[in-house]
C-alpha cells in the first residue's frame, strides 16, 4: 500500500514539471509599448527657384526632424493644374496633414475642399487660399509690409509722383500687400497709381511687363515690385533703359540678391524684408499644436521689417 502511495505522488510531481501549454497570443513585456507611427505631412509649395521658398523649406525640414514628423515636399513651379494632383496624391498617400502654399488663391479652394472631406487637416503658409477650410494660415503680415514700403516710397517722392506696380494679382498675399501699399499711398493725393502690370512674380516676366510700363510711362517717378524677382526684373529693364537715374524701385522680400542691390546704391532702394524661416518654423509647429489635440489660430501672422542702404550698411557694421 505504501508502495502504491509513493508511485502515485512521483506521477502528479512528473505531470507538474512537465511543459506547459503555450498561448496562440505573444505575450508582451510589462514594460514594453508599441512604437507610435510617424505623422506624414505632404507640403505642395509654389516653386523651389525663389530663395524665399528655400528657406522656408529648410526650417520646415529642420522643425520636422524635432517632432518626428516624415515631410514630403512637391512643388507646384506656378502650375495650378499640377498643384491640384499634388494634393489629390497626397489624399491618396493618407497623409496625416497637408501644407498648400497656392499657385492659384481661389482656384485651389475645390482641390482643399476635397480632401479635408477626406479627413485630412489643410494648412496654408505664405499665400492664403479664398474661400477654403484650411486648419490655419501662417504668413508674413502682408497688408502690414505692403503699407511700410508705401510709406517708404512717398517719403522719397516728397508725397508727389507717379508709380508703377509689376503685379501678380492672382495671388493673395500680393493682393494683400497692394493692398496694404494702396492704403499707405492714399494719404498722399499728388501719388497717382498709373498702372498695374502682371509680372508673374518671376524675372524675365516681370522685365518684360516693366519695359511695356517704361514705354506706356515717360515721366514715371517710381516702380513697386512685388516681390524680389519682380523688383530685380524691373532693374533689369531701368539700366537697360538708362533710367535707373531717374526712377527708383522698391520691393518685397529681402533675398540676398536685393541686399547686394539696395546696398551696391542701384535704383533698388528698399524691401519689406520676410522671416521664410520663422514662417516654416511656425507651420510645422502650428500643426504639432493641432496633432495634439490643441486649438490653433486661423490666422498666424510673421513679423516684417523695413531695409534700405542705410540698415544694411548699419548691420555691417554690428
């Protein structure tokens, strides 16, 4: 009996130290998460030729870097109908948000529309898009730096002259800074507006249309470029001309190349100077806020300065 006792309690210590039966499941450490997936933005910009959309893209990649977001650039290079299949290509990618600076202010708007019914958050920087439901805008405050190179400009008038602008009416933030130059001029009624002239905001354009305006305008005082490459292709047509003595520009941007210019003590006299980088920094983390769940502001404006030789001459020197 004691030998069948002692049998028994050897069969029940075996089945206890036998191998156990293994879950289907993995079975996670107590410590251990799942790796959070990288946020995509997709980010169609206007063009990559101008020095201000350089930077800006610079900033955008290096703030992306901080916050673990992937960034896939496209850049439209002034063409709507390319624009437009960019941001249906990213809606198809499933990007997590999508930064849009328009070729087009109101002809974007359907393509925007489109895909925030797909869920995803619209965010515009430098040039603003009529009539959209973007998340948020972040750009230079353009009515402001239009209206402080106009003020520029009529003081080196003496409040009387004639001025050209080589436009780019299509475009938003153009549409604000005239904007913001008109208001300034209008406190000087001897200041006439004698024409508009679509440039394109790029060079060779903008040469060509400030040419037409020269002929059009022998007694023109003075030229607004709307942005750099406007600016710098009206220069281009003045010394051409041989009148860089005798009408004067202004512009709107700050590149490098201006600088040069407003400091070489040529017929470019002043820009409104932009912060691209502020602006890129601002976008990705104006989106980082709206990630995490947090109420972002429609609109973000980027402070703008004034230069002219006598600045840059100044900040030379320290």
């Amino acid at each position: 009996m004691k030998q069948k006792w002692l049998v028994l309690i050897a069969l029940v210590l075996a089945a206890g130290c036998g191998p156990k039966p293994q879950s289907s499941e993995p079975q996670a450490s107590p410590d251990s998460q799942p790796a959070e997936r990288q946020k995509v933005i997709g980010a169609s910009l206007l063009t990559q030729s101008h020095q201000f959309y350089r930077e800006l893209v610079a900033a955008m990649e290096d703030e992306a870097k901080k916050h673990n977001f992937i960034l896939r650039i496209q850049y439209a290079e002034f063409n709507g109908s390319k624009q437009v299949n960019q941001l249906e290509t990213f809606s198809q990618q499933g990007v997590d948000a999508i930064i849009v600076s328009p070729k087009d202010s109101a002809g974007i708007a359907p393509a925007i529309d489109d895909v925030r019914a797909e869920g995803i958050p619209v965010f515009t920087v430098d040039i603003a898009a009529h009539n959209a439901d973007v998340v948020s805008h972040i750009a230079s405050d353009n009515v402001l730096g239009g209206r402080l190179i106009g003020e520029f400009l009529a003081k080196e008038l003496n409040g009387k002259g004639k001025v050209a602008i080589i436009d780019q009416p299509e475009t938003a933030s153009v549409q604000e800074r005239v904007a913001g130059f008109e208001q300034a001029l209008s406190a000087f009624p001897e200041i006439t507006i004698v024409q508009r002239a679509p440039g394109g905001g790029v060079r060779d354009k903008a040469m060509r249309a400030a040419q037409d305006v020269l002929q059009a305008n022998p007694d023109l005082n003075a030229i607004f470029g709307i942005n750099d490459d406007s600016a710098l292709g009206a220069l281009a047509a003045l010394e051409s001309a041989g009148l860089q003595e005798k009408i004067f520009i202004v512009g709107y941007d700050g590149t490098p190349e201006a600088r040069d210019a407003i400091l070489g003590g040529t017929a470019l006299k002043a820009d409104t100077v932009q912060h691209p980088a502020e602006i890129g920094r601002e976008a990705i983390n104006v989106i980082a806020k709206h990630f995490a769940g947090e109420e972002v502001p429609k609109v973000v404006p980027v402070r703008v300065d004034i230069i002219d030789k006598a600045s840059l001459e100044a900040e030379q020197k320290g």
